[in-house]
C-alpha cells in the first residue's frame, strides 16, 4: 500500500523564496499504538540546529506547551489545574498576548512554568530578512522582561510551524532553541468546540514517549479536558516534565562520559 505523508493541519510547503531560500511548514505522519510520528526529511534539518519536536529518549516523559495568541477566558483555569497536579508547561507567548495580558504572563512565571518566544507579530519567519527576524524576537522577549526581570526565554516555537534552513540557524545564533512537537490537533476554532472528551481523545489517540503537546488556550475543550489528561496519563506510567528538563537529558551523556573519566 503507498505510504501517505500526512501533515498535521499544516500543508506541506516547499515555496521557493528569494535567493533560493524555501519555506517548510511543519507535519508528519501522525505514529499509531504510541508510536512517535514520522517527520521524514525534517528530522535531520532539525538535529543540525539543535531544535527538537520530541523527547528521543524512549523515557515515558511528556511536555506540555501552549501558545497563546490572544486570550480567550481559559488560561486561568489551565493554569489552575497545572497548580493543582503540580504539573509544569511551557507558554508560547506573542507580542499582543504579552501587552494584553501582563496579569497572566506573571502568573506563569511565578507558577514556574517556561515563557517561550512566538514572535512578537506572529510573523512568518522565512519571509522576513535576518535583521527583521532579530527584531521580532527580541522585542518580544524586552517585553517579557518587562514584567519579570528575571525571565529566561530561550525557547522559540514559529508561527504557523513555518521555518527554513535560515531561521533555524538565525534562532541559534541569538541563543534560542526551537520547539516544534509531535502531538497536536486542530483546537483554536472558537465556536466550533466538540466538548471535552473529544480533544482527551486526540490527545490519548495521539500519546507517545517523548511527546511535545502543542495545544491553545483559546478552547474550553482542552481546558476542561486537562486534568483528565494528566490523571489518566500518570495511571499510564508517564510523567510530566518541562522543557529545561529536555535540555537538561541531551547535556547528560557528555557529562556523564567526562565524570567516567575523571573518577579513573
């Protein structure tokens, strides 16, 4: 049977663009029986810039991760029950989101959770020049710092899951990590929710070791459907865990080979 390459509500976009750059929209064939997807080519374009979509590690350990573009009345509730589960998350933020909503912005950040960069215009990373790049993230990591001097952005996550070789590059060389993830569904439609048991069932249909679940805060379907996430995920041995934790397990080799040696 011919294998389908499947794209999670994003087409596939090889656009050529200007001095023969390319513009990739993130997808993947979607893994059954708690299997990882198959991002195809994209799996080394990302290995090279050091950006992630999932944990590698075959450990039971999922991440969960927002974005927030604009607020919909359901954030607090979601940041209630992750207080409530002792669970933490990781917020991708845009400039509106940010001016709107400082209030909720520094309750992230004192609840513990990871504020990451969405682009400060929610803009199209392969259609804007280096120096336009440089300013979109920067400004809106000012802007989170604003409301918390002590805030650590480091994570950036595009728009629209559009990115090239370039942008990859352009985030790690002003010390961003990209995030894409490995589990999402179409959930930002407001007005067209199917309750609550229909985005656990995506999420459930979806599940794997390593995980990155992008989901929005802008539906009452996946914040009524969190805390039933996260009991019935735990009953089935995984454990929730934040991005630094990520970072922190691909540091841990490398450490552990020079703590070998230097205990000889």
């Amino acid at each position: 049977m011919k294998k389908i390459f499947v794209m999670v509500f994003f087409f596939l976009l090889v656009i050529p663009m200007e001095a023969g750059a390319v513009s990739h929209g993130w997808g993947y064939n979607k893994g059954k029986n708690q299997q990882p997807p198959d991002v195809g080519i994209y799996e080394q374009m990302l290995a090279k810039h050091q950006s992630y979509y999932m944990d590698p590690s075959g450990d039971k350990h999922v991440y969960l991760t927002f974005d927030n573009g604009y607020e919909a009345g359901f954030t607090e509730q979601i940041l209630d029950v992750l207080k409530e589960k002792g669970v933490p998350a990781t917020f991708f933020l845009t400039g509106h989101y940010v001016e709107d909503q400082p209030e909720l912005v520094r309750r992230m950040l004192v609840d513990g959770h990871i504020v990451g960069n969405h682009s400060d215009g929610h803009r199209d990373f392969t259609k804007i020049s280096k120096e336009e790049f440089r300013k979109d993230v920067t400004v809106l990591t000012e802007r989170i710092k604003k409301i918390d001097d002590k805030a650590v952005v480091q994570y950036i996550r595009p728009p629209k899951g559009t990115f090239n070789e370039d942008s990859l590059s352009w985030a790690n060389e002003l010390g961003y990590t990209h995030i894409f993830w490995s589990l999402a569904f179409v959930d930002w439609n407001e007005g067209s929710e199917k309750g609550w048991k229909h985005a656990y069932e995506q999420v459930m249909n979806q599940i794997h070791p390593g995980a990155i679940i992008l989901m929005h805060t802008v539906s009452q379907d996946n914040a009524d459907a969190l805390e039933h996430l996260i009991e019935d995920l735990r009953e089935q041995g995984y454990q929730f865990k934040s991005l630094d934790d990520l970072m922190l397990k691909q540091l841990l080799p490398e450490e552990l080979i020079g703590f070998t040696k230097s205990a000889r």
